[in-house]
C-alpha cells in the first residue's frame, strides 16, 4: 500500500508540470501584455520595460516558467496588479470558503445519493423506486444557478428561513450548499442505484443469504461494499466538478469564494491572481483524485493500478 | 413413492411447485416436486438445463429471487414446513441446519471480504462467536477441508485462491455449523476433472464424518453414480423417476432416462453410436398439456396427452410414464410422430 | 497414402504481461511451448486437457487469429505464418472454426440467411444471389434445420439448434478443415448427441477433417481417431483413441482418465488424485512440467524434459508419450513416490496461487 502511494505520488510529477505549464500559459496566450495593463495605455515605454523587468517578462519564456515554478512552490504567485497584495493572502482567504463549500455539498451529495440510491435499489421497479428515479433526474438537468435562485426566491425571500447571501452561518450556509450538492446527489443517486442492483444479482449475495445473514446485513456489509466501488470513482470526479463549479453557487449567493475571485479577477485582468487561483484549483482536483485513487485501492483489494 | 412421514427421513417435499411471473405469464419451474432425503444419504437430483433442478433446491432454503414465489406443496424438514415458518426462522436454519453450496465457486465468495471474514459470519450468526474464537474455528475449518497453511489462507481475500480452493472454502463454510443436510448445487461443474475428482472426494469424506445427508443436484450423469444413493430425474419441472443409484443406472424405465443414458458419450466403454432425444426440451410457455415429454418420446401415443402421475414399479423404480400403468395399450401407434 | 492437411511444427505462443511504471513487458503467459502434431486429411484429431493447458490457444494460432511466436503451420502445403492478411483471407474459407458460444458468434441482428449469405459472400462461393440463396437451403437441410427458419434471428433458436447454425456457416464456404473449439461443450447431453452424429455424419458425407478441442473426453472417446493429451503448453501425450483410453502411459493422462466420474454405480474407479491446482503458465515448472503434481516424480524430472516418444514398443506405433518414466511405470519398476489417502492431502503450501 504505501508502495503504491509513493508510486502514484510520483505518477502524479508529470500531471503537475502539465498543469503548471497550461496555467503558465495562460499569462501568454491572452491577449495584450500585462506589462502595458499594469502600466496603462498611455504610459510611456521605459515605464512598460521597468514593470517588465521587475516581473521578469524580459527574460526568456524558459527562465520564466522556471522562475514561475520556484515561486509556486513557495506559495509565492506575485503580488495583485490591482492592489499589490501578495496573491496568495488573496487565495488563502478564499480558497478555505470555497472548499469548505464544496466539502459540505459533496458530503450532502454522497449522504442524500447513497440513500437515495439504496433505498431505490432494495425496492427496486416499485413506485417509490421510479419517483426517487424521476426526482433524482430532475436535480441532474437543472441548471444549479436557477436551482439557486429558486431556493432564494422560496426559502430565503418567501419563507425567511435562510439568509439569500454570504457565507459563515448556518441560515447562509444551507442554500449554497444544497444547490451545489443537488446535482452531484443525483448523479451518484443514479450510480448507487445500478451499482446496487448489480451487486444484488451476484452470486456472493445469495451465499450470504443462504448462510443465515439478515437481510439488512445482507445489503449494507456484503452488497454496499462491492456496489460503492464504482461510486468512489464518480464521488472524486463530481469533487473536484464542485470546487470548480462552485463558482456560480458563489456568485448567485455572493459568497467571496476563490470562483468569485476568479470571475474578478479575469474582469480586472488580475492575471497573477488567475494563475495563482487556476493553478490552487487543479492542484486541489489532482490530489483529490489521488485520495479516491487510494481509497478506491482500499475498498477493491484486486485493482492493480499498474 | 412413499409418502407417510418417515422418521429415517431428514427431509420430506411434497407436490412443490415454484413459479416465475413475468408480466401475466406464469412459468412453471417447478411443478408437483415430491422426494425425500434419508438421513445420511446421498439423493441426486439430476436433469439438463430448464429441468427445475436448481430452482427446487433453492427452494428448499426459500432462496428464490423476485419474480419467483413458492406457489404450492410443502418443505417437511424435521417436522417444520419450510414454506410456512417465519424468516427468522428461516435464517437460524439457513447456513446452520441446513447448509449449500453453489456452481461457481469464482463469483460465491464476497471478493472485497478475507476468507477469514467470511467464515466468521457464520460462527457469529450461529453461535454468537467473537472474532477470535471465529478465527479459530475458520482455521479448523480451512484445514478441515484440506486447505494448506490455514493460518494463512483466512487472512487472504478469494481473488487470491484457485477455483479448487476456493470450492473448499464454500464447502468449509457451509460446513460451519455441521449442518444436517447439505445441497450441493452442481458443485464441480465449473472446475477441471482433476479438481471435481478432489473435491466430491472431499463432501464425501467430510459427509461420512459429520453424519450429514446430501443433495446432490447435477446434469452429470458420472457424478451421480459416484456420490449418490438415491437419484431423482427430472425434466421440465417434474420428476419423471426415482430410484435408489444402481437400479437406475441397471434398469432405467422412463424414456427420458433411457434416452439420457443413450446419449451420453462414455470415456470408460466404447461405443458405436450415441442415440440421441430428438427435439428439444419444451419452451416454458409451449408445454403441453399431457407428459411433458411426449414430444420428444418414441413411444409416445394417445394416452400421452394426459398427465400421468409418479407410480411405483415392481422393480422398485417410481416412473411418470403411461407405459408402467395397467393403461398403457401396446398397440397403439405414436401420435406424435411426424 | 494418407495426406497431411495440418502439419505443425515447434509452436510457440507467448501473451506479453504489461506490468511496471512504463507498461513494459515484465514477462510471458507461454500459453502453448513448442508444440508439434501433423492432422491427416479426413480424420479426426482432439486436443484435449484442462483448462490453461493451452489447446484453444492452439486452434487459435493454427487460424493464425493471434499471431504465433515461432514454428511453422503448414496447412495443404502451404506456410500459414509466411501469408499476407489477403491470402491468409483466402485460405480461411479452407479452414473454419466453431465455438463453445454459437450466441456470442452469431450477430444478433442478422438473419440466419443473411449469416450464411455474407460468410459466402467474403468467399466468392455462388455466382449469384439465386444461387446463394438455393445453397443455404441446402445447408439449413444439411444440419437438421427447415428451411423456413432461414428467415429467423438467432435468438429464436435454442442453444442445440444455435450449433447447427455455427456448424451451418462453417460449412457454407466449403472448408477443408474445421476446428471445433469446445463446440458440444454448453449443451445438454441429449442435445449435445444430436451434434455429435452430425458432426460425424457430415464428415463421412463431406470428407472434412476435424480438430476436436474438448475438456470431455467422453465426447473425445466418441468422436476422434487420435488424440492429443496437452498440459501446461506442452503435449505429454499423443496417439490413437483406442490405445490412449486403453493403454494411457503418461501419468497425468492416467490420472486424467481416472478422475472421471463414471455413469455406471458399479464401476468402481481407482482414482489417482493429483496433487493440489495446475501451476501458472507465467513462471512453468522446470524439467517436466507436471512434476510438481506427479507422484512419480525424481530429480530427473525436475531438471530435464522429457521427450515426446514412443517409448513402448509393444503398444500402437503412433502413440508416443512425454516421461521419462512412462516404460519403467509399466512394467512395475517405478514406483509412486507417495501415496494420497483422501482428498484433504492433495493441496500443499508450495501451490501455486492463481492470479486471475
């Protein structure tokens, strides 16, 4: 196992200097040079050629992708154009509210899924079954900014039970979290379920039975564990989808979220910041991914991720 | 066939019928089953695929899946009906008193539990064992049924064992709690011959020591003779004979046996030809209404398109068939042939 | 003078293992090592053996549908491994295989007219459509089928009728030899010798030579002239059916024949039980490749391999056998060097876990 670790860990060094050189990229391949945004238009060359030297835009593109990387992996993306604050004071403020987001909404999509999806698979073709089916395919095709708004418009302006924006308290923090999770409820509501019936029909389940075992044990020990393998899979994938996704939950709930910080900053053309939240972003998701990868391996001994 | 209640008998059904119901439609697997298991016997169940066997045997330990139901008869085992006890009932005899094993050992065992874990269970179901004491016993029990380095093995999960092996551990497993019967349920039909030699060996040897009696259910007909006392044949959900192994295999009398017997290519004998059944076995819903095997019979005649009931022979065979009746008219000449 | 239709020479086919950081090949399942037989036209010839012994790898390499490693098929004198893809396309209507699953081989969406129209279609067989269509009536009578079901789907056919339809395509490009790859072994026994007397009644008809891979040697017995006893990707024995179910030298043939259960209650069997499971094909025991579950076994088997020979010269000139010890046994020289009282000592620690 920790073998395994260590060999997905060092799996992961070429996926990071992909990242890293995309979102390096991303500096270059827009439009414009940072060097005139910061100094304006007008301003006058020796100003752009000073702001070009101090952020090392003279140099060649090699020297400043290495200079890039040194930095990043001190935690240091430069400074804002717009107000010259270290870009990481800015992610690390936001970074902690979007994940703490995301990490709710997952958890919610995992609790309310799995429950969803067992409940349908144990009475599997019954009417409750087809009415959790439609209502799971109903929170897939909605479109979460308009889930939001609706549970903004009921809950929040109608009812006065929740709190239409921010983020820090409970009555804030229940709407954004359900409408970033519903989607991902859904989907592993669906997975569980076919996972479920699958392990169902195996011939390891009507062993269990024909030992003696009750059938509440029958489902949650020896059908769960097999069916969940698949969902672990689909778990990690929708993660790393809500911190990504999270930024329009942010922006229709004003959560000051690392998605609303982007959507700024790309408005601004706050490129450090951009890179430095892109780059925070799929660092996150590689090493989610690595986690499902591990608990994948924990939970189905026979996978060999050779 | 005897029907009185017999206290040499571990296990008694009576006219057991199991049916599927798909939209409308009911198919009947199994229809008007009757047999019994003397303790400490061996009784084979044997019949080609669509016969109802395995669906009688998963009857038994009411193990039938939806959209399946137990629709009539009874299950007299011990002097409990098992189709009118409670399913707690059921579960404290499931794995306890009586016990099965299943066709394919590589997808019977749970893949993400040890070996270990999974003999457990039982002990802890059955008798309330703790995981050390369970561990112990599931060490016996490995090496009970031959398995080397048992320590070892209870701690490995099923990917990491042979077919064979883990056939064993199935059979240690329903073992467990040395139930009083066991059903077998085409137990080697997935492994090499060399294996299914080992492990009929194996239920044999281990049936001598714990006392039990065995269901035997296999479409082998080499496999019957070797490890059972008594046969049942079945075809299309009933059975057409029973009878004790040597009179069977000696003097078989009901066509279907006699035409399974002439069809089966031998290793131990040569043979100049194989006569084969014509047809084939009767889709569910086109079954007839008189002997079911009437179709494909050679003697076949008017009478055939009634049922006839299981009755006993002189020579101590119980045959569904016209021909063993004082109605049967020689003369007449089969209807069914084209 | 009989001819030679198949004639294999040193077969090798090794399966790459994908393993490590960069998917190198890390090792090889040799499923069949240097293997050699010759098919004379006309007969019958079954290879048989448990599985993993690598007798459907070799059906598979003699159609060349994997690529053997190394040696020579020559089929009608002509180099099958030297063939470009288009004249190995020619040549396949000469040789046809069935399988265990006439399902999984037949396309569900297709009739069973169009089927054997497109397998004669790809071989030019007919000048026209009318022709064609005349010639799958013919072969629908041929296999016991009406005519009428010509226009059916294979799902409308039971599984013993489905093998006549294998058997029907097979036949429609008129082949030489055809190799039946467990072909009998899904169905029921009633059924299965309905099969059985086709087979053999269209190669009495049709002069076609069979290669009858099989697990069941009762359906062997039945079918073949000669027989070959593989193991591990090796053949241990080879000859004529007669002489090896009556006269079986090698030890695993003879433990093989034993294990059988026999349908007669009054037989009773005297059973070699063999020691524990088949080793893996990966990492193959050294020398002779059954010592590991042969209670004959020496030092001498363990390091050197044995060569497939005649060995007794009183037996069928054609039956040859892989053991050093296969005369000695015979004649009561050589004894087992342990006995097996009962079932629960035939596994030991040294066996081999299987990697699925």
């Amino acid at each position: 196992m920790t073998q395994f670790i260590i060999r997905r860990l060092i799996q992961l060094i070429p996926v990071l200097i992909g990242v890293t050189i995309l979102v390096f990229s991303l500096m270059h391949l827009t439009p414009g040079n940072p060097a005139v945004i910061m100094a304006g238009e007008s301003a006058p060359e020796a100003t752009v050629k000073a702001i070009e030297a101090r952020l090392g835009l003279d140099k060649p593109i090699h020297i400043q992708y290495f200079n890039f990387i040194s930095n990043a992996v001190q935690l240091d993306f430069g400074n804002s154009i717009r107000d010259n604050i270290p870009v990481f004071d800015h992610i690390k403020a936001r970074f902690f509210t979007t994940l703490e987001l995301s990490v709710w909404a997952i958890i919610f999509g995992v609790f309310f899924g799995l429950l969803i999806g067992i409940i349908s698979a144990v009475r599997r073709y019954s009417l409750l079954d087809v009415s959790l089916m439609v209502v799971a395919l109903f929170g897939l095709s909605m479109p979460n900014f308009w889930l939001g708004l609706m549970l903004i418009q009921y809950f929040a302006l109608e009812l006065r039970i929740f709190k239409p924006t921010g983020w820090g308290s409970l009555e804030q923090n229940v709407l954004p979290i359900i409408t970033l999770g519903t989607a991902s409820a859904a989907i592993i509501a669906r997975m569980t379920r076919s996972s479920m019936l699958d392990v169902i029909d195996q011939d390891y389940i009507r062993t269990a039975r024909a030992k003696g075992v009750k059938e509440r044990v029958v489902i949650f020990r020896h059908a769960l564990k097999n069916a969940l393998i698949p969902v672990v899979t689909i778990v990690g994938i929708q993660f790393g989808g809500l911190l990504a996704g999270a930024v329009l939950t942010e922006s229709v709930f004003a959560i000051n979220g690392l998605g609303r910080l982007i959507i700024d900053s790309i408005l601004q053309r706050d490129f450090p910041v951009v890179q430095g939240a892109i780059l925070v972003i799929s660092v996150s998701f590689v090493l989610v991914n690595l986690i499902v990868d591990i608990s994948y391996r924990m939970l189905n001994k026979r996978v060999d991720l050779n | 066939m005897k029907t009185e209640i017999n206290q040499e008998n571990i296990l008694e059904i009576n006219d057991l019928r199991t049916s599927f119901f798909v939209g409308k439609n009911e198919v009947k697997a199994v229809d008007g089953v009757t047999f019994q298991v003397p303790k400490g016997k061996t009784l084979g169940i044997v019949g080609e695929s669509g016969s109802g066997k395995s669906i009688t045997s998963l009857s038994i330990l009411r193990l039938i899946d939806e959209p399946g139901k137990i629709v009539g008869g009874s299950i007299n085992f011990k002097g409990e009906d098992l189709t009118k006890v409670s399913m707690s009932r059921m579960r404290q005899i499931r794995g306890n008193e009586i016990s099965m094993i299943f066709q394919e050992p590589m997808t019977s065992l749970n893949p993400v539990y040890t070996i270990g874990q999974q003999l457990r269970e039982a002990f802890k179901i059955h008798q309330g064992l703790g995981k050390k004491e369970g561990t112990k016993r599931a060490i016996e029990m490995l090496e009970l049924v031959g398995i080397p380095s048992p320590d070892k093995r209870v701690n490995q999960y099923p990917f990491e064992l042979s077919g064979g092996m883990r056939q064993r551990v199935m059979i240690a497993m329903a073992l467990a709690c040395k139930p009083e019967l066991l059903i077998a349920d085409e137990p080697t039909t997935a492994l090499d011959v060399t294996i299914q030699a080992q492990i009929l060996e194996l239920i044999k040897e281990l049936q001598e020591e714990i006392g039990m009696s065995v269901i035997m259910i296999t479409h082998d007909l080499g496999v019957v003779a070797e490890t059972c006392d008594y046969v049942a044949v079945m075809y299309a959900g009933n059975i057409v004979e029973y009878a004790d192994v040597e009179t069977l295999f000696e003097d078989p009398k009901h066509p279907y046996t006699v035409g399974l017997l002439n069809s089966l290519p031998r290793h131990d004998i040569e043979q100049d030809e194989l006569i084969p059944i014509k047809g084939n076995v009767p889709a569910p819903d086109e079954m007839p209404t008189g002997c079911r095997f009437a179709p494909r019979c050679p003697h076949a005649s008017e009478i055939c398109k009634t049922h006839p009931e299981l009755t006993e022979t002189k020579d101590g065979n119980d045959v569904r068939c016209w021909i063993y009746t004082p109605d049967w008219d020689k003369e007449e000449v089969s209807v069914y042939d084209k | 003078m009989t001819n030679k239709l198949l004639d294999v020479n040193g077969l090798k086919q090794y399966f790459p293992i994908k393993g490590g950081f960069f998917g190198r090949t890390v090792n090889h399942v040799k499923a069949v090592d240097d293997i050699s037989f010759h098919i004379n036209e006309g007969e019958t010839v079954a290879i048989v053996g448990e599985s993993g012994c690598g007798k459907s790898t070799t059906g598979r390499a003699v159609l060349r549908l994997d690529e053997p490693t190394e040696g020579s098929v020559i089929f009608d004198g002509q180099e099958i491994t030297a063939l470009s893809k288009s004249e190995l396309r020619n040549i396949r209507s000469e040789m046809q295989i069935i399988f265990q699953d006439p399902y999984a081989s037949l396309n569900p969406r297709q009739t069973v007219k169009t089927i054997l129209m497109e397998a004669m279609e790809i071989q030019k067989i007919g000048k026209s459509k009318k022709e064609r269509t005349e010639r799958v009536i013919e072969l629908m009578e041929t296999v016991g089928l009406q005519r009428h079901q010509m226009n059916r789907y294979p799902h409308e056919f039971s599984g013993g009728q489905r093998q006549r339809i294998g058997i029907a395509r097979a036949l429609s490009v008129d082949p030489k030899l055809i190799i039946a790859d467990e072909a009998v072994s899904a169905l029921d026994v009633s059924i299965q010798a309905q099969v059985l007397n086709l087979m053999k009644k269209l190669q009495r008809e049709m002069k076609l030579t069979y290669m009858f891979i099989s697990h069941d040697l009762g359906v062997v017995r039945h079918i073949s002239d000669r027989i070959i006893v593989m193991y591990l990707g090796k053949i241990v024995e080879m000859g004529d059916t007669k002489s090896i179910f009556e006269k079986p030298q090698h030890p695993y043939t003879k433990a093989l024949l034993s294990a059988i259960p026999v349908p007669d209650p009054k037989k009773k069997s005297n059973r070699i039980f063999l020691r524990g499971d088949v080793p893996s094909p990966i990492d193959p025991p050294t020398g002779c490749r059954f010592h590991t579950r042969c209670p004959f076994a020496t030092d001498l088997c363990r390091t050197t391999e044995p060569t497939l020979e005649r060995k007794d010269k009183e037996i069928d000139e054609n039956h040859e056998v892989a053991c050093h010890y296969a005369l000695d046994i015979e004649r009561g020289i050589h004894k087992a060097q342990y006995e097996m009282h009962n079932a629960r000592e035939v596994l030991d620690d040294e066996d081999e876990v299987i990697e699925a």
